[in-house]
C-alpha cells in the first residue's frame, strides 16, 4: 500500500478487496487507518449480488470517490 501512496500523490485512500474462501471483505486503506466492510458471502445470492453492485458502481464512480484528492494539482513547470 505505501507504493501506491509514494507512486500516486494525490491520494487520499486506497480501495482493496480481499477473498478469503467464500467471502469477500472490501477496505478503504488511509494513511492513519482502514475501514472493513462486513463479509459478502459469495455462496449466498444477496452476497454476490451486493458484490456486483460495489464493482458496477466502481466503474462509473468520479476520480474523488476511487481515492484521488481534487484539490491538489500539477504544476507543470517545476
């Protein structure tokens, strides 16, 4: 995770998933602390249903939702 802080600036927190046999869990990883979801049961139908729902809205979610804080800038010239 500290590459993605050290490679990537702007952020502000990282998303992460992990699957641990039929579970899922989701994080949100900040540099102070991290945020768990509770399990998505991939053997039951409103778990893989709520997991599908959390990568749909991923793909159409704004930069500032995915981690990437808004207020800081490029400066081209330095």
């Amino acid at each position: 995770m500290i590459e993605a802080y050290t490679k990537q600036l702007n952020r502000r927190f990282i998303w992460g998933l992990t699957l641990c046999g039929d579970a899922v869990r989701v994080y949100s990883i900040f540099n102070d602390h991290l945020l768990a979801s509770r399990d998505m049961k991939l053997t039951e139908v409103d778990g893989r249903a709520k997991l599908i729902q959390l990568l749909v809205n991923w793909s159409f979610c704004e930069d500032h939702r995915l981690g990437y804080d808004p207020t800081m800038t490029w400066l081209p010239k330095l």
